[in-house]
C-alpha cells in the first residue's frame, strides 16, 4: 500500500487532503453529511478577537469557473469559539487548524494567547494575513515583508503548535513574503488566497457585490496557485500548503509536483462536501498504478525547461 501521509513542521498527517478554511464552517458541522475521519485535517473558518456580523449582501455570486465572495470574515469570535467549538474538537478524530484573523498584530496576538491560555486538542494555526492593518492606513500584512516577519515572530513565541502563514496572491513578489514568514518562524506557509475580483450586472449597471471588489476562488484560479507554490518552492525550506481551484486528484498533484506537501480543498466542497474523501481514494489508486511507495517521491518533482 503506497504512503500517503505528510509532515509539516513536526505533525504528521494521514494524507495531504486537508478542507480550506470557511468551507467547513468551524469543523464540526460537516461531519453530520460525511466521514471527515479520512481527511488529512480540516482548517476552520476564520476567528476574530470579537464577534463579526460580516459585509452586507450580497456577498456571494457565481462565476465562470469559480465565485466571488466578500463575507468580512464573519465568525462568533474568540471567546464563544472557545466555548462552544473546541470541546466539540475533543469528540473528532481530524486534526483540526484554528485560522486566525486580525486587523492589527494586537488582535492576532491576543486571539493567539485566549486559545493557548486553555486546553484543546487544536493541532496547529493558519494566520490568514490579507486583513487590513488598520494602524497602517489598511494594508495587508501579507503584501508587506516587514509586517509580515514581526508578524510571525511575534506569535511564534506564543505558541508551540504548528503555525501556517498563508499568503495572498496580490503581492508583487510572494516568495519575498514566504522568505519574510520563514525568517520570523514559520513552521509552512499555505497559498494561495483568493485573487481580488469583481462582477457587474449589465441590466442594472450594479456590481454583483455589495462592495464591489471580491475574492475570486475555485478552478479560475488553479494556474496562478501553482505558480505561486513552485516559485515559493524555489525560495524557502519550508513546507507549503497548496490551496486554489482543486478538483480533483490530478489538481493534487499537480500541486504537489510544483512544490506542495499538502493541499486545501475550498470550493469544491459546496459542490461535493464529499470531494476530499474521494480524492484521497484516487491519490492512493494514482500512487500503486505507477509504483510510487510514498506521496513525498512527487514532491516538487516537476521538470520545467527539459
């Protein structure tokens, strides 16, 4: 039987197939329409220090080969997470990943040590850096290097857990914010996130969402995150998270041999909740067809320019 499970940091995972933030809600809810067991983790919806209503609607709209959405990083916030949701952790056998949001390295600091100040069984942290810093007239941290590396160091000391910093695509340079995240600790990045978007209504002459601009996801995207993770492969020794467009096994892969030790299924699970499960059954089928004994084997293996 070929292995299929994966490392980052110092947490091994059964497999590679882990579900994105947001499309599993908080990580319990799912579980009552599929077996969540034979995912390699499931990353949760993003948590504030507060409660969070989100943007007004609308919020979602379809789009060829993806969607936009502006959610605003709607959650209960940290203090009803801690109460409700991690107790439900203790009844799972998947390694959950808290994501964490901010709009200032307050903010993230302080939902950081509210999580750690109690016991879980949370196996790791991905920092969702494309929030606005509001102390910095609304830049993302994830376009800035500096911000980026205090960022990280700044929570690496608070905690012993896996920490994932995952990367926006609308920078100039991502594997400069991958060099930045590695140097302040981090344990792996995770990319991409969505593209910034937008749609508009003809007949109206109204954008499709309320704010205007969106974050574009699903297969649209694929290409760009592959790109992002080969060249951040070329740049860091840590491992990444492949996220954008996926599909199917053969996206897997594809990730996978541009760099990737895992991946994150995002949009196709409102489609399929059930996708991962499949796409784990034919990453193993993949693996004996072609006498591979270990998923590692493909990792970074593609060959560009022979």
């Amino acid at each position: 039987m070929p292995k299929v499970s994966t490392s980052l940091g110092k947490v091994e995972f059964k497999n590679p197939v882990f579900v994105a933030s947001g499309t599993y809600g908080y990580g319990n809810e799912i579980s009552e329409l599929i077996d969540i067991n034979n995912l390699g983790a499931v990353v949760t919806k993003s948590i504030t220090r507060y409660p969070r209503e989100g943007n007004p609607p609308p919020r979602i709209v379809e789009t060829s080969s993806g969607m936009l959405n502006s959610i605003g990083l709607a959650n209960i916030g940290v203090e009803e997470y801690i109460n409700k949701m991690i107790p439900e952790y203790n009844h799972m056998n998947t390694p959950i990943i808290m994501n964490i949001a901010g709009s200032s390295e307050e903010e993230y600091c302080e939902v950081m040590d509210l999580v750690e100040s109690v016991s879980s069984n949370i196996i790791g942290y991905e920092i969702n850096i494309s929030c606005p810093n509001v102390k910095v007239g609304g830049m993302e941290f994830g376009v800035d290097c500096d911000l980026t590396e205090r960022l990280t160091s700044k929570l690496r000391k608070r905690t012993e857990r896996l920490l994932i910093m995952k990367l926006s695509p609308n920078v100039t340079d991502i594997s400069s914010i991958a060099r930045s995240a590695a140097n302040g600790g981090a344990d792996a990045v995770s990319a991409i996130n969505t593209v910034v978007g937008m749609s508009i209504n003809v007949q109206s002459m109204k954008s499709n969402i309320h704010y205007g601009f969106a974050g574009l996801s699903g297969p649209s995207i694929k290409p760009i995150g592959i790109a992002s993770v080969y060249k951040i492969y070329q740049s860091v020794k840590i491992p990444i998270i492949g996220i954008g467009g996926i599909t199917s096994s053969n996206d897997v892969l594809e990730y996978m041999m541009a760099g990737a030790f895992a991946v994150e299924i995002g949009t196709a699970n409102y489609r399929d909740p059930g996708v991962g499960n499949n796409i784990v059954s034919d990453i193993r089928k993949f693996l004996d067809e072609n006498n591979i004994e270990s998923i590692n084997e493909i990792i970074g293996s593609v060959k560009v320019g022979q």
